[in-house]
C-alpha cells in the first residue's frame, strides 16, 4: 500500500478541489497543507504546503496549529501501516482503492470502494436498501419466551420521568443587566462569563432566553399536557402527579451556583404544572446525596464499610456536571435511589429531552394508543432469545421522533429520513454517518409489527440506535445489569449506555422496540438560535465520538471488537473504527477548510483553537494499550458497582427495621424534598 498514492488520487476528485487553495494566510491554508502533504512530495504544492508549515510553526500563535497537524500525518501513516500489517480484509481494501481511485465517473459503485477502508458500514447500502433494510431487522428480531408477568400498569404512578437542562451563558452582545433577573443572579452570571468554557452541548439554554423560547418551560408544559390528556382519557388517576425528575448541566463552573435559582424563578414566573412534582437536582445537590446518604449506608448492616476511596469513586460516577455521559447514567441511577428511600412503588423510568413532547390525539389515533398506555406493554420486560442465539431481556424500551415540520404526514414520518444522493462534499468520500442513521432510523425505529413476521407479539425487534429522550428501564433491570455510560462520553451517550453491559457473557438486556411510542420533536421551532450557536462544538464532539467509541469497544470486548460490531453495525458502530485517528483528522481538514471559506478567518480559527485542543486530548485520552480511558472505565465501573451494592444493602437494612437505616433514609427524603421546585 502506497499511502500516498492513494491521497493523491482520491484527492484529485473535483469534491476536493478546496485543497489546492493554498495561500499566504498560514492559519486558513493549514488544513490544506495538512491534506497536500498526505499526498507526498509528488503533489505539486508540497513544497508550498511544507513552506507554509514551517513559517506556521515559527510564530507562537499558529505553533500549536502546526504541531498538530504534523502530529497528524505521523499518526495517520502508523495507524494505517499498522492496520495494512495486521488486517487481512484492510488490505484488501486499500488495496482495491489503490487500483480505483484513478476511475474518471463519481458513481456509487466507486465510492463503495473508498467506503470499504475508511467507511464499511455504509458499503451496499444505496444500492441494496430494501434488502439491507429486511436483513437488519432479522438480525434484531427476538422470539419472546415469555412476557413481563407483572407489567406496569398505571404510569402515571410506577414511572418516574426524567430530563436534562443545560445552562449556558446568554446570547453574545446580551446586556445582562437587561434581563430580568433577580440582582444577586446577575453579579454571578457576571462573573461566570470571565471564566472558560468547560463543556460543548449540542443546544443549551442560553440564561435569560424568552419564555416562548426556553426549553425547560416548554417541556414541562407539554409533559403537564400529556398528563391532562391522560386523566381525561382514563389513563391515570386524577389525583396522581407523575413524578418528574430533572438534572442541571452547566458550560462554565461559576453557572452551577445560580442554576437552580434561575429555574425555580423561570418555573414560579411562568410555570403552572399542577399534574407534576418536579425535582431539580445540581451538583451540590448529588454531593449531599453521596456525602450525607450513600457513605454513611457503606456501614450498615451487611455493607462493606467506608474505604479509603469510596467518596471519589463514589463522585466521580454520581453527579450532573460535566459530558452528557455522567448526567445520563445519573437520570436512570437517581430513580433507583428513589425507589430505595424515596418510593418503592416506583418501577421504571423513562427519559425525554425538553424539546420533545407526546403528541396525545396523533399517537391515539394512529396506534390506537395513547402515550401512557404504550408503558403497559408486557413485552416491555420480557425474556426472549435474539437472531445471534443469546437469551435476552428486553429490561428496556426505545421509541422514535417525528419533526415537528412532518407531523401532518402521519406520526411515522422518520425524523431523519433516508437519502441516497450523494451531497459532494470531500468528508463523504470517507465518513457519511447521516446516510446511516436514516438507514437505521427507517429500518430499526420505524419499524411496524405485523409486517416480515414480526408480529409484536411472539416476536419482536430489539433496538440498538436509540435517541436520547425517548427511552426508559424497568428499575429492576436497572439494578441487576448495572448499566451505565461513562462520563468521558459527549455525544450519542444514548447508545453508548448499553455498550457498558453488551459484551457481558450470559442473559443480554436489550431494548424493546415499542412500535407507535412516537414523540413530536420541536427544536428547530424554537431553539433555533441555541442549536446555531453551538454547533461548533457539536462537530467537535461528533469526531472526538469516533476516537472514544472505538477504544472503547476495543477495550469492553479485549480487543475483539468485530464480534461486538457485528451486533451494533450500522449506524452505531459505524463510529467505531479501526482507523479512528485518520478518520477524524480527515474530517476536520476537510470542515476547517469549508468554515474558513463560508464563515471567514475569525469563525475559522476560533474552529481549529477549539478543535484542536479537544482532539488532541481524545487522542491522548485514547492512545495505548493501557490508555487513560481504560483506566477511567474501570474506576467507573467500580464507583457504579459501590452504587448499587449501597443501594441493595439499605434496602435489607431498611426492610429489616434497622434505625440505622431508617435514619439515613430520612436524610434522603429530606435532600430530595429540597430538590422540589413546585408545590
């Protein structure tokens, strides 16, 4: 394989054309020297690009850009000899490019070739759709051996709902003293925008937004909705308030000490939620929690008693602050801390985001179900036996999303619908992840029982691409399989949370597909601003995915991540690569070119600070075989595992009346009656 050679032919593509934009702007012109010099000193611009490299690593403002993206190209040649080396099916690949890439015509049929190194999921699929779409679904068909026999039956009472809010500062050019704000919230949100930014969401609230624009009050109120629409259809008892619990992310540290203030004043000022009691938990909050409930239960009768790490372990898994990883394992774990001291009645959990909410008449009409009556499902933690052989339990439950745009085209509309056209951009030559996940979105979340012998019934489909709201877990289930997403994770932490229990040996917990468990999502209705403003680091995060998936799949299978693949292809493994680094220094090129000629110089470089220091830190985070990220794991593991044994060990405690643990269970309730932000 002449790693060159191939550069030079793929990027001599018209899609490509960008890379020959070299010029005296070292910082706009980086990326394209980066990609000119994969090519080799063949490429007619090599010299221009190494001349360009050099003068960039001259000047103390571009050293660190320059560093990089040499970095790049070492680390690019390795990884790819080392697969070449070691990978009998790579070589063939890079191989058959090797002998294509000349080819004059785009057509589909060669960029299957490119596909088939750098992007194998994606292989076939344009071509084979249907067929492909029919093949996934058997793969993920389950045979029920028996039903829940004791499935929920009234949600409104058994389930606990839970969501996330992420605080960031306001708009930039916001006056802050304009806003209405309590005074003492605006002299510290002041100051919290001094300080750097530690966390990249996809679209967080910016303080001080419009209530018509605000997330939090738009979600609470639609869920407030449903439940009216529930109690007038019968569906749950007038008197009952579904319990609505809510974790508080934060941008900048200096936002977790005001975050709970400005809900509770957003909520009081424009809130009327009369069939819900909402909990608003913060940091401090979960650090009362572990200080003043989970230590002192470590000595209990029949626990193993304080040790010298057990209050960072303990941290470091239980909180809210930080990658969407850690608020997401902490929604599902908070609800069986709440079924232990809180209430037992309590016996699942089910997560929406706040720009989502039930389309009540829709769902009622077009599944002949409502919202609550899709939780009563006994499939939903049944036993059953998977395509691949292994005996499963469908502990979990996954629905889909329609747009708000296309909800007028039934509740069935995919909210990422399917395109096989080609969009001619350089990054599709070598990663095209939407393709998949409309792929996936039609074959798996639309999926229809009643149709390929799937009946809905005797057999079913489990789910492995799951959204990040619209999804939920029998608490059981929960605290016997112990799943969890590890807190590094920052972006697609929905799939990721059942990587953590996948390649376990015995009984599988899986999904259950619930056909029609559909909700409307509407955040291009009214958080449009948010979204934009983010979104560099959304596509930040998006390639920092691809490095922490892949070593982490490598790491919970011991280096055997085919097997596990096998099972999570297409669209979640396809972010789990054997070339990871080159994939995302790839893509990055490829954008820091695009925004530098759509957005300008400012927007460009701003793009190459953040993504560099970000990426450079996954590779780092990643690299080796007892990488930092292994290490992180299994300290994560261990925290989790504490959780839960506390949990098991209070709740004997409690059952055999022991006032040591009565006393600690009256702390958490107090703790979590101070979490309620509406009376």
């Amino acid at each position: 394989m002449n790693i060159n050679t191939i550069f030079s032919a793929l990027f001599s593509h018209p899609d490509f054309k960008d890379i020959s934009l070299l010029t005296d702007d070292s910082t706009g012109s980086l990326g394209a020297a980066f990609l000119v010099t994969l090519c080799g000193p063949h490429h007619p611009l090599y010299k221009k690009a190494e001349k360009l490299f050099k003068e960039a690593a001259s000047l103390p403002h571009t050293k660190g850009m320059a560093d990089f993206f040499t970095s790049g190209r070492e680390r690019i040649t390795q990884e790819l000899q080392n697969n070449y080396a070691g990978d009998k099916s790579f070589r063939k690949a890079a191989d058959d490019l090797e002998k294509h890439l000349t080819a004059k015509e785009n057509t589909v049929q060669e960029r299957d070739f490119e596909w088939a190194l750098f992007f194998p999921e994606a292989v076939g699929i344009i071509q084979n759709k249907e067929v492909r779409k029919r093949e996934l679904r058997q793969k993920r068909t389950v045979e029920i051996l028996r039903t829940n026999r004791t499935p929920i039956v009234n949600p409104g009472k058994e389930l606990i709902f839970t969501s996330n809010i992420i605080l960031t500062l306001p708009a930039a050019g916001t006056r802050y003293d304009s806003l209405n704000l309590p005074r003492r919230l605006t002299e510290k949100l002041k100051a919290a925008s001094r300080e750097e930014q530690l966390y990249f969401y996809d679209h967080p609230i910016q303080i001080g937004t419009a209530p018509e624009n605000n997330e939090i009050l738009y979600g609470l109120n639609g869920l407030n909705e449903t439940c009216r629409w529930e109690k007038d259809h019968g569906s749950m008892d007038p008197d009952d308030k579904l319990t609505c619990i809510l974790s508080v992310s934060v941008t900048h540290k200096g936002l977790q000490i005001i975050a709970k203030e400005y809900i509770h004043h957003e909520i009081s000022r424009h809130g009327e939620y009369e069939n819900l009691e909402i909990y608003v938990f913060t940091e401090e909050d979960t650090g009362l929690i572990v200080n003043d409930v989970l230590i002192p239960s470590l000595n209990l009768p029949g626990g193993k008693g304080e040790k010298e790490n057990s209050r960072k372990i303990l941290a470091e898994v239980f909180g809210v602050d930080g990658e969407y990883g850690r608020h997401y394992s902490f929604l599902k774990a908070i609800t069986a801390f709440w079924q232990v001291f809180m209430d037992p009645e309590k016996r699942g959990t089910f997560k929406i985001d706040l720009d989502q909410i039930f389309p009540e008449k829709e769902l009622k009409d077009q599944t002949g179900k409502s919202a609550f009556e899709h939780f009563t499902n006994p499939l939903w933690g049944a036993t059953g036996k998977e395509a691949f052989g292994n005996k499963v339990h469908l502990g979990m439950i996954a629905g889909a999303l329609v747009n708000e745009r296309d909800i007028g085209k039934g509740i069935f509309t995919p909210d990422v619908p399917f395109s096989g056209t080609l969009s001619g951009t350089p990054e599709e030559h070598i990663f095209y992840s939407k393709l998949l996940m409309g792929f996936s979105t039609e074959a798996e979340l639309m999926t229809r029982y009643g149709s390929e012998g799937i009946d809905g019934k005797t057999k079913c489909i489990q789910r492995i691409h799951v959204t990040g709201g619209t999804n939920g877990i029998l608490i059981n289930y929960l605290r016997a399989y112990r799943p969890f997403t590890p807190g590094f994770i920052g972006r697609a932490e929905d799939q990721s949370y059942l990587l953590s229990v996948l390649s376990k040996p015995g009984t599988k917990l899986a999904y259950l597909h619930e056909d029609g468990l559909i909700m409307r999502h509407d955040k291009e209705a009214f958080a449009g601003d948010a979204i934009k403003a983010a979104s560099f680091g959304s596509t930040i995060g998006d390639y920092v995915r691809i490095l922490f998936f892949s070593k982490y799949v490598e790491v919970v299978t011991g280096g055997d991540i085919m097997a596990l693949k096998e099972i999570i292809d297409p669209f979640t493994g396809c972010f789990v690569s054997k070339i990871p680094v080159t994939i995302v220094y790839l893509r990055f090129a490829f954008k820091s070119l695009e925004i530098f000629s759509t957005l300008g110089k400012d927007q460009g470089e701003t793009f190459l600070t953040q993504g560099i220091k970000r990426i450079e830190d996954a590779i780092r985070f990643t690299e080796g075989a007892n990488s930092l990220l292994s290490k992180k794991l299994a300290s994560e593991k261990e925290g989790w595992n504490c959780f839960y044994n506390i949990l098991d060990t209070a709740e004997t405690a409690l059952k055999a009346a022991v006032p040591e643990a009565a006393k600690v269970k009256e702390t958490a309730v107090k703790i979590l009656d101070n979490c309620r932000v509406n009376s």
